[in-house]
C-alpha cells in the first residue's frame, strides 16, 4: 500500500501549469495503472481516487483551450485508464463485502442540508413504523387484507401528504407481514399479482402530488421519499429470504428462481443515490446479506439454476466505477 501511494504521489498535482504537463500527470498515472498486475480492495479504492481527483484536475486545464488536439489526447488516456481498471477488477475474484467496501470509499453523492433532515425524517418515521405489530392470520388472510388496504388507498385516493404517509406507514406493516409467510407465498400457490398491480397504482397516485398544478411535495421531496421505501422493501425482502433459505431443507425451481430474485435485487438494484440515503442500521444490514448471500446462492445452484455466483460482485464493481466515468 505504501508502495502504492508513493508512486501515485507524483500525479497528485491539483494544479497543473499548462495543458502538457497536465496530460503528462494523467499518463503517468496510466502508466502505474497499467504495471498493476492485480491488486486488493484498498489499493483499487485509493487509485480510483487518484484517478477521479486528477480527471478533474485535467479537466479544469483542459478548459482553457479548445483545441481538438489537447482534447482527443485527454479522451485517449482516459479510455486507456478505464480499459486498464477493467483489467485489474477482472484479474480476481471479489467478494460482496469488497463491493460495500468499494460503495463506502467511492460513492460520492452528497445530500444538501434540506434534503439530509428530510432523509433523517424518513428514517425516523421507518423507525417507528416498524414498531407495529404485524398483521394477524395465515399467508392467505394476510394477503387478503393487504389487497383491501391497497383497495381502500384506491377508493379513497392519495389526496393530501397525510393520505400518502398514512398509506406508507400501514403498508410497511403489510410488507413485513407477508415476509414472514415467505417461505408459503414464495411457492406460487397465492397470487401476488393483484398486489404488484394495485401497488403501482398507488405508487403513481403519490408521485402524482408533485406534479399537480399546486403539488403537495416537491419533485426531490417524492424521489426521496418513495426510493427510501424501495431501500427499506428491498433489504427487508432480501433479508426474509435468506432467513427463510437457511430454515428450508430444499427448495422447487419455481421456489428457487423467486429466491434467487429476491436476493440478487439489493444488489443489481441499488445505485450511488440508494446507498447515499441509507442509514448505518441499512449499511450493516447489507454487510449481513453480503456475508449470507454466496451460501444461499450455492444452495440454489443445486437446484440447476444457472449462476455465475463468484462472477457478479466483479461485475457490480466495475459498474459502479466505470460507469462514473
């Protein structure tokens, strides 16, 4: 590591005095990028960092000439430090803690002050929400009385924002009701569609409050309102499942591919933005499914289920790197 950062040091200029002795500082840290022959989950963050600080460095030089040449030559390197990155995550297996790992050293979303006590707001009412009791009954009446919320949310309308938080806080009780039923619901026998549907439905009823010609919350307001209830669902349902696997001695194909679902979507489906909203609560409940996720994967790998397990955390590496770039 110290190694590392010695020879990253000479490319760490903030301010380079022209436009050539910018592109010389980017090539030199393409050359010691392109000497990695592999390297650990630290090393990777800290020459990601480097690259991302001396981008823009380069780009702020680059801006005071125009010409194409200079330009073509900054675009040149940078695809050549991308190809090279992708090289170094390919030359190993990675883990999903690497992943988190890479999450919390390089995401670089920030919250403005309004926007981090409405998330701290959200947490809080999650909080609490969760302190209800679950719904009473079998798998059958459980998601008999989560149709008639969602059909009451309908008939009623999402009017006013108490309408919508009122709605939110007595669906996370009908969502962490059907989790415990998982392993019953999971087989296919009660149909969910009904839910899936009526849900949208509502969904677009409170997105619809920001829109309106005098809208009861703001476009940022409604985007982080209803992606910290995607967060909280999709942790929650993974979580469930993993728990439910553990206790299940086999699962049928139609079992296995719900499974496999519900724990590869945390994982496909949370970007830079998703984690920036989590709280420390989420991020160590993501250490545990990272920690739970390649057992349960092994185990529906046994059921013919074709999956590249050791593959995809590499995979989810090199998306949230390169893809900010």
């Amino acid at each position: 590591m110290a190694t590392l950062l010695a020879s990253c040091q000479p490319v760490s200029n903030d301010s380079p005095n022209s436009i050539g002795d910018a592109l010389v500082s980017y090539n030199e840290l393409f050359t010691i990028i392109k000497s990695k022959k592999a390297l650990n989950v630290e090393e990777l963050i800290s020459l990601v960092q480097e690259w991302r600080k001396l981008k823009t460095a380069v780009s702020a030089t680059l801006e005071s000439d125009t010409t194409a040449h200079a330009d073509a030559r900054h675009i040149s390197i940078g695809d050549s430090i991308k190809f090279q990155m992708s090289r170094l995550i390919d030359s190993r297996t990675w883990s999903y803690s690497d992943y988190l790992a890479v999450v919390r050293g390089l995401n670089d979303i920030e919250m403005d002050s309004v926007s981090q006590k409405l998330v701290a707001s959200v947490h809080l009412f999650y909080h609490d929400a969760g302190t209800a009791a679950p719904l009473k009954g079998s798998a059958k009446e459980v998601i008999g009385k989560y149709n008639r919320l969602l059909d009451g949310s309908l008939a009623k309308g999402i009017r006013t924002k108490h309408d919508a938080i009122d709605f939110l806080r007595k669906e996370d009780v009908a969502f962490r009701s059907f989790l415990l039923h998982l392993s019953t619901l999971s087989t296919g026998n009660i149909p969910l569609d009904d839910i899936t549907k009526k849900t949208g439905e509502v969904m677009h009823g409170i997105i619809s409050l920001s829109a309106d010609e005098y809208p009861v919350f703001g476009k940022s307001e409604v985007v982080i309102l209803l992606a910290m209830r995607n967060n909280r669902r999709l942790l929650q349902n993974a979580e469930a499942c993993l728990e439910s696997l553990h206790r299940l001695h086999r699962v049928d194909d139609g079992q296995a591919t719900a499974y496999l679902w519900m724990i590869l979507q945390p994982w496909i489906s949370l970007d830079g933005f998703a984690y920036a909203l989590m709280d420390e609560e989420q991020m160590r409940t993501m250490e545990k499914l990272a920690e739970m996720t390649p057992k349960a994967l092994d185990k529906l790998e046994e059921s013919d289920l074709p999956l590249d397990a050791d593959g995809l955390p590499a995979l989810l590496i090199k998306t949230f790197i390169l893809g900010y770039e």
